[in-house]
C-alpha cells in the first residue's frame, strides 16, 4: 500500500496550553477566591466548637460511623436529611441564578477544577517562567539536566499540593488531629490511604495535565448552561462592530480603515481554555474574564477605549452599533428569570431557617409490639408491649419522663427503671421497652382498639414531645 492511499489520522494529540501571566481586575479577583477557598477548604477541619463533653469539638465534621453532621452549632440526624437536601436545592438555585445573570462564573471563578488547575499553573510559572519560557522548555525534545530538574521541581510541587487536597477531603470525616496522628503512624484505616490515594491522582492528573479537557469533554455543565442563558446574560464579548477590521487582515491591506483591534493576540495568549474570544460564543468559554484584563492594557498602551472585549448582554448589540450606551447592569440583571431564581432561593434558605428555629431538642417514636398484639395476665389484665425511641439532642444527659393517656385506668411500666423516668445520654436515641396495662373491666381495655398518647418530658427544662400510638383489648 502507498503512501498515498493511507488514511488520514481522526485524532490530534493535545497540544498543552500555557496561558501568558496577566494583572487586572478580574485576575486580582480570582487570586481572592483562590486564596479564600483554597483557604476554606484546608482550614475548615481543624477549626474547634465547643459542644459539650460527650460530643465531638471539630465545628464541621461529617461523622458517618454516628451518622451525624455537625457544622457549628448545628447538628443534623439522619432523619432531618431534609436541610442536606435543602442546601442542595439552594445551591442549585443559586447555580442557576448566577449562570442567569452571569453565564458561565461558577466556572470562571469558583469551581474546583479551575481553583486547583489555577494553583498549579501558578507554581508551572513560578518554576518554569512566563509562556514563552515554558512553551520554549515544552518544545525542547532533549531532555537535559535542566529540564530534568525544573520538571522534576515542578511535578513534586504539584504532588504535594495533591496529597495535600487528598488528606484535607478525609479530615472532614473524622477528628482531624487524631487522624493526622494514625496517618503518619501508619495506623489509620485502610479506607483513608485509598480515599487520599485516589484524590492524590485525580488532583494532580486534572489540575496539572488534563486541565482545560476536563472542562470541555468531562464535565456536562457547558451544555447545560444553554438552558439557563438568553441573550440577556452578561457574558464575555468581543465588540466586533468596534474592533473590526483588525491590524493584519485583507482589508486593511486592501485599504479599508483600522478597528480598534490591533491583532496582538494577548486574549488569546492569556486564555486557559486557549480560546480565541473574537470567534463568537464558544462553549470552552468558562467567563474568566482574563481575556478582558488583557485587552483592556493594550487599549490603554495604544490610547484606545477599554471594553473592547468586556461583560456585555448580546441583547445589546443593536443598540451598541447604533452609537448608544449599553443598559446599566442592575437593568440587565433584574429581570424575571433573575427575579425568579432569587425570589425561590430565598424562600428555600428561609424555610431551612425556620425548620432549624423550631426543631424540638427531643424527639421520640412509638411501635407497638404486634405478635402478640397484648398478652392476657393470669388476673385477667392486659398488657401492650411498645418499643419507645428516646432521642435526646442535647449536649448532655437529660432525665425523661415517660406518661400515657387515653383512659384513667392505664398505668406505664419501663423495662429495668423502676419509676417512669429514665436518663437518656447526650446525643443519643435510647430505645426504651415500654408496658402499658390495663386491669381488668377497665371498658376501653375490652374493645378492640384504644386510641393513647404518649408523652415524654425533660424534666431539667419542661421541653415535650407526644405521639398517639393504639392500646390493642381483647375484642381483637
């Protein structure tokens, strides 16, 4: 077979993108939310919160062995998975109203993937230099002991950086100190090498070398930020009526006179994504906005107007070209769907607010015992067997009192307490056998079924819980 008639290659291998260093206010921004997340996140586990002496002092701690999560003063059970699913709801709310407004800034500013990819491209240029410097060292093909060494330096950096986001993750499910002491003592659980293993290599796989692919071919928000723009959305723009023609293209050759755009390629020297904005719309764009700092000091160097390329809504593009002035932002950004997002992201954090006001500090269930469903004593009384569950949420232990009602002549009886009162512990669910009986020719205790409620007590604070629960006789 010739040459000729082989087929042609379907697949480019990646050509890496070094994006060139740039100063500017959307740059100084995205340093701020680095150093504040990055912050957040290594720092939130070994924050303390005082809780009382039988409960753990870590302020956030997602404690899966207890099935507890503590995040300050709050603590949520099992059973409220409501306010988990809550904040989830806001969070997606809140994802949507900024994307709405914005476009695509959770991905520009504060999604991890861009936070990590950020640090690492910053120790690259602290390691290897400016984009000329790396993109000279990455097309050099032999490797000499300098390329050597400042790979070596840079691929360590990045390891540790790594290693460290891994262990942080774990510390959030466990006391920090203790599991950072088990860590390096080699006594930890298996589970928390493999966990900080696998978030090692997923860190320092995406954030170093896979980057700005992860974005476009792994991660589904690009194409579900369509649904949530319109052409009110402030997004990144060229202003291609200002800029155009540029510097080096056939018709100013031909004569035609210059935009403002002098082709200098800085937005795209600058770009993560390695984008060129001047193409329209593209879903690499993640709204860094980088590539407006950058413009912006070239029109500034040549005396132009900054805002060649800038946050803008399409909708203002007729408008633009006709000589007027854009909308002022706060007419772009208050409109229904923003409205609407706010209007039900406030509404959600309100309501957890509410439910968290007015959650009891004890709780308690009631199951009736149904085989048998009431036992016949010899002198004739009948006796209900219930498994009562006890749930004290406060930070110490707490006496309860246990009463029924539903008819003067039953009396309540708890398995090994000698009184109706039993201490349950800080922060626990006590379960509690539970007898209720009634003598015999009482009237309600001979019918079928009768209605009773149970009440439990705190008797340090008056605080009550009651559920009705069925006294089961011996017309059944």
């Amino acid at each position: 077979m010739s040459d000729s008639d082989t087929a042609p290659s379907l697949y480019s291998a990646q050509e890496p993108i070094f994006p060139r260093r740039v100063a500017g206010p959307f740059r100084n921004l995205k340093w701020v939310i680095l150093v504040v997340t990055l912050g957040i996140y290594y720092i939130t586990p070994w924050l303390r919160w005082d809780r009382g002496p039988s409960l753990p002092d870590q302020a956030v701690l997602l404690d899966l062995a207890n099935r507890r999560f503590y995040f300050f003063w709050v603590e949520i059970w099992p059973h409220e998975f409501y306010f988990v699913a809550g904040l989830l709801i806001m969070a997606g709310l809140g994802l949507f109203l900024f994307t709405s407004a914005w476009g695509r800034v959770w991905c520009g500013y504060t999604c991890p993937q861009t936070v990590w990819t950020d640090l690492f491209i910053l120790v690259e240029r602290w390691i290897e230099g400016d984009r000329n410097a790396r993109l000279r060292l990455h097309r050099q093909e032999k490797w000499d002991f300098r390329k050597f060494r400042l790979r070596m330096a840079k691929w360590t950096s990045w390891l540790l950086i790594a290693v460290a986001t891994g262990g942080a993750w774990v510390f959030y499910f466990t006391d920090a100190p203790t599991l950072l002491v088990d860590l390096f003592t080699l006594n930890a659980h298996p589970i928390a090498y493999t966990t900080i293993a696998i978030l090692t290599a997923t860190t320092f796989i995406f954030g170093g070398f896979a980057r700005e692919q992860i974005c476009i071919y792994a991660c589904p928000w690009p194409r579900i930020q369509a649904a949530m723009m319109d052409e009110d959305t402030l997004v990144v723009a060229y202003r291609e009526w200002r800029g155009e023609p540029r510097k080096h293209s056939d018709e100013v050759a031909a004569g035609a006179e210059q935009g403002d755009c002098i082709d200098c390629m800085a937005c795209v020297n600058v770009c993560p994504m390695g984008i060129d904005i001047r193409d329209g719309q593209q879903l690499e764009c993640i709204t860094c906005a980088l590539c407006i700092d950058a413009c912006d000091d070239v029109m500034e160097r040549i005396g132009k107007p900054r805002g060649l390329i800038d946050y803008m809504a399409l909708s203002d593009e007729g408008r633009e070209r006709a000589g007027a002035k854009p909308r002022p932002v706060w007419k772009i950004l208050l409109r229904p769907r923003t409205v609407m997002y706010t209007v039900l992201w406030s509404l959600v954090g309100f309501g957890l607010l509410f439910a968290l006001y007015i959650r009891p500090h004890i709780e308690m269930s009631v199951a009736p015992i149904r085989n048998p469903t009431f036992v016949t004593m010899s002198d004739g009384t009948i006796r209900n067997t219930y498994d009562v569950r006890l749930l004290n949420k406060n930070g110490d232990a707490r006496p309860f009192e246990l009463t029924v009602s539903g008819d003067p002549a039953f009396a309540i009886h708890l398995e090994g307490v000698p009184k109706n009162i039993v201490e349950v512990p800080a922060d626990t669910a006590l379960l509690q056998r539970v007898y209720v009986v009634a003598p015999p020719g009482t009237g309600p205790a001979e019918t079928s079924r009768t209605e009773v409620q149970f009440r439990v007590e705190d008797l340090s604070n008056g605080e009550h819980a009651e559920k009705a629960s069925t006294f089961n006789g011996k017309g059944n």
